[in-house]
C-alpha cells in the first residue's frame, strides 16, 4: 500500500475539488490510500465548516481526514497584504504538518508514504517533504491559461526585471491597452488582470509561490485538453514541472436535501425544459441594496423565469426575521408579488442540482472555475459576472477564447473585505441585456452542449483526462 498527504488550501471550492481529487486517485488504484490535512481559515465561514462536518458523517474508504491544530498565535488578515498573509498562515502549519506526518510513517505497520500532493498556496511545503525523503505535486484548482498567465507574470517580475505594478496600475482604465500572454490566443486586456496583482503584496505572493512550485515534480490541473487545448500546449519545455490535466475534477453530490431545497427543485420541475435562468455568486457574491434592485429590476425587465440566490450584506443579515427569504426593505416594492410564478428568490443554492435541472438554460455566474466547470458538465451557458481574484481572466476565456459565455460585466469588482462599500453598479439594462442573450444565444448554448460531451467523454475510459490520470498514477506509484 502507497500513502498520499492531501494539503487543501482552508476554501470551500479548494477543499472540495482537492477531494474529489484525491477519490478519483484512489479508485484508480487500490493500493492508494490518502491522509487529508485540514486547515481551519483564519477567517470564520460557515459553509467551510458545514462543509468539513459533512465529511466526518461520511466516511470515504481509503480517505482520512485530520484537522490540524490551530497555530498557536492565531493570523490577522491584513485586507491591505491578504496574499502575503495567508501564505505566512501556511507556512506557520508547517511544524504542525511535520509531526502529523511522523507519527503517521511511525505507526506499526503502516503503508508507505509516496508523496505530498498540496494546494499551489501551499507550495512551500516541498522543503517538509523533502524531510520525508517524498516529492511534492501540485493540485492546481484553476485552469491552465490562468497558470500560464501567473508564468508570465513571474518571469516579467523576475527574468525581466520589470515595474509590473506600474505597468498594470498606469494602464488598467485603458480600455484598448492589451498583454500578449501565451497561454492566450487573444491579447489579454488590462481590465480582466486580477486587482490583487496591482500590489505589491500580490505580485511577492506571486513570486514566493512559484518559485516553489518551480520545484515541484507535477502539477494537477483541474482542467481538460478539449477545452484548453491551446493553453495546455503552450507551456515551455523545460524548467517548469510536468502538467497533468485531470478535469473536470467536481463535486456532484450536491442534490437538494433540505426543505427549502426541495421547493425549489419542485418549483423547477413544473417549468418548461430550458426556460429557467439561474443567478448564484457563492458565498462571496454579496451586493449592497443599490445592486440587489438593479438586479430585481433586470430580472423583471427580461422576461425571463429565474432563481435568484440573494445572499445578504453583513449590515443586513440581522434582520427581523433572521431567514434567508426575509427580504424587506432590500428588493423593489412589489417585486416578489409581481414576479410570483415566473422566478424563485432564495438564499443559499444547491446549485449542483440547480444546474442539472432540465428547466435550468442559463447561468449569471461569478465565473468561479468550478462554477464553470459545472456549467459546462451540465450543459448550461453562463453570462459572466466576475468579482475577485482570477474570476475576470476566466470569463475572458469563457466568453472570447472559447465562446462558451456571454459577456455580462467584465469590469466589476468586489472588496471581499467589505462588500457592502461597492461603487461599481451593474445597471438594469446590462443585467437584462446579459440575461437575454445568455437565455437566447442559440449558437454559445449549441457549443456548450458539444463540450458538455466532450467533458463527460474525457473522464471515461480512452478519455484525455482518463489518460493523464493513469500517467500520474504510474509516475506515483514509481516512488515506492
């Protein structure tokens, strides 16, 4: 038997996709067994935590999860070094990671450790396993374009020497001003460049993580050559790990289960096949009240039925209520009783189970990549409404690269540190003109149905992925 350490990154989408991961590995070979290291957030969330308790009720076989202690001088998230901060937050687990794994290699009779496998934030974690005499792979839970972009921007800071910060802050209003990136077909507009590159703290995140993982002896990438294909081909030769693309790595055991849930799936099911629009941005996808009545107002104007996820602004979740569907004072007068029948306005979605609906035909997403990937899984064209971090590159990708997404807003953003504050407003009109085109398109909705195959086609046996995987393997199991 062959031993893994799995070490997600303490984020939802991170941890999920880094468990399925590790399932698809494990049912590829049975003498694989896989030991998770959990991370608490230094910030509190509490679908992470709902999340992590899911697990422990059911048990995976061959997969155990162990949560390590906290670090004894708990981190501060400065909002001003968030990259930096999180990064120092995993290197001080690394004592905590060197005695789990001690003990667990001193155990009588146990299995034979072959390698860590660690999220790209922890790429540090190479010098602990080189301790263990192990390699180090990388679950990249992006595509490959945005890891090609990083590359860029890494040899731009650090064989060329250049003032990026200035270069991207002096030209991000540049509407016309554009990068030519490799892992790109098209040039790369200033607008879709994450914010959190504009700073110095980002750009040092940038540097420290990928001169690890520069060290690394693979990279997983949750992504498949169908869809990618240009991006995956376009990584240089030589001094930079393998890539294995693996993808679609999701979790699709998201079925509707509580009542609520339940409501909402029956409500889909007495709608037309594919006249559904759904809107869900996750737990950062939070609007202040100027935004939720443009939202409500675009909704209305388009015509369109719809479920809405509405997650509330901290200044107004201690309602009178206390419930998710307690929406006075927050949408238009008369909006819910206008649109009775025709939309569902709800608070946290199963959005899985949303977007396997046959009633569901398009999806306004924060273009999360596991959000995509899902729409892609399931077949349902996404109208791009990016936020944060790498959100703005993958709806570039979506909507030009690929011409798989309609384009929303491409130049929005969000302070995740506080939501409420946004000045940017989404008009009416562009969200209804965004829905209307994402529910209308019928030649993006005829391409996302063909890769929906070929996304499904990947994963089976004489797939790409399928393949890639069964290298990986091979490439693990030789270090026993």
């Amino acid at each position: 038997m062959a031993k893994l350490v799995f070490i997600p990154a303490p984020a939802v989408g991170h941890v999920m996709s880094t468990i399925e991961m590790a399932k698809l590995l494990v049912n590829r070979d049975q003498r694989l067994s896989v030991n998770v290291l959990l991370i608490n957030p230094p910030i509190p969330i509490s679908a992470f935590t709902a999340y992590i308790e899911s697990l422990a009720k059911n048990p995976i076989e061959r997969i155990r999860f162990i949560e390590l202690p906290q670090v004894q001088t708990p981190l501060k998230i400065d909002p001003n070094a968030f990259l930096s901060s999180f990064y120092e937050l995993f290197k001080g687990n690394c004592q905590n990671v060197r005695n789990i794994v001690a003990d667990m290699i001193n155990q009588p009779g146990s299995t034979r450790l072959v390698g860590f496998v660690v999220d790209v934030f922890f790429a540090s974690m190479i010098d602990v396993a080189d301790e263990f005499n192990v390699p180090t792979y990388v679950f990249y839970t992006s595509n490959a374009a945005f890891l090609g972009f990083n590359l860029y921007l890494e040899t731009l800071c650090v064989d060329k020497n250049q003032d990026v910060i200035d270069q991207l802050v002096s030209n991000s209003e540049g509407e016309l001003h554009e990068l030519i990136v490799l892992s790109f077909v098209n040039p790369v507009p200033m607008k879709a460049f994450p914010t959190e590159y504009q700073t110095q703290d980002g750009l040092d995140f940038l540097v420290c993580s990928f001169r690890d993982l520069r060290k690394v002896k693979g990279v997983m990438v949750n992504t498949f050559l169908e869809l990618e294909t240009h991006a995956i081909k376009s990584f240089p030769d030589t001094n930079f790990p393998p890539e294995y693309p693996v993808g679609p790595i999701l979790n699709l055991d998201g079925v509707a289960g509580k009542a609520d849930d339940m409501d909402v799936i029956r409500w889909l099911d007495g709608q037309p096949p594919s006249s559904v629009v759904v809107l869900c941005f996750e737990s950062m996808g939070i609007f202040n009240e100027v935004q939720v009545k443009e939202i409500a107002r675009g909704l209305e104007q388009s015509g369109h039925r719809f479920v809405w996820s509405l997650r509330r602004a901290p200044s107004l979740e201690k309602s009178s209520k206390g419930l998710d569907d307690n929406y006075d004072g927050v949408l238009p007068d008369g909006f819910l009783e206008r649109t009775m029948g025709v939309g569902k306005v709800i608070g946290w979605a199963p959005q899985v189970s949303l977007l396997a609906h046959q009633a569901v035909g398009g999806f306004v997403s924060h273009c999360g990549w596991n959000s995509i990937l899902e729409s892609i899984w399931f077949g349902v064209p996404t109208a791009t409404w990016p936020m944060y971090a790498e959100q703005k590159l993958n709806a570039f990708e979506m909507v030009v690269e690929l011409g798989l997404a309609v384009d929303l807003k491409l130049n929005y953003k969000i302070d995740m540190f506080n939501p409420s504050a946004n000045t940017v407003i989404v008009t009416a009109e562009e969200i209804e003109r965004g829905i209307k085109r994402v529910m209308e398109d019928n030649k993006v909705r005829a391409k996302v149905i063909e890769m929906s195959k070929l996304s499904r086609a990947t994963m089976a046996e004489g797939g790409s992925s399928y393949a890639s995987v069964g290298y990986l393997v091979k490439e693990i199991m030789s270090n026993i």
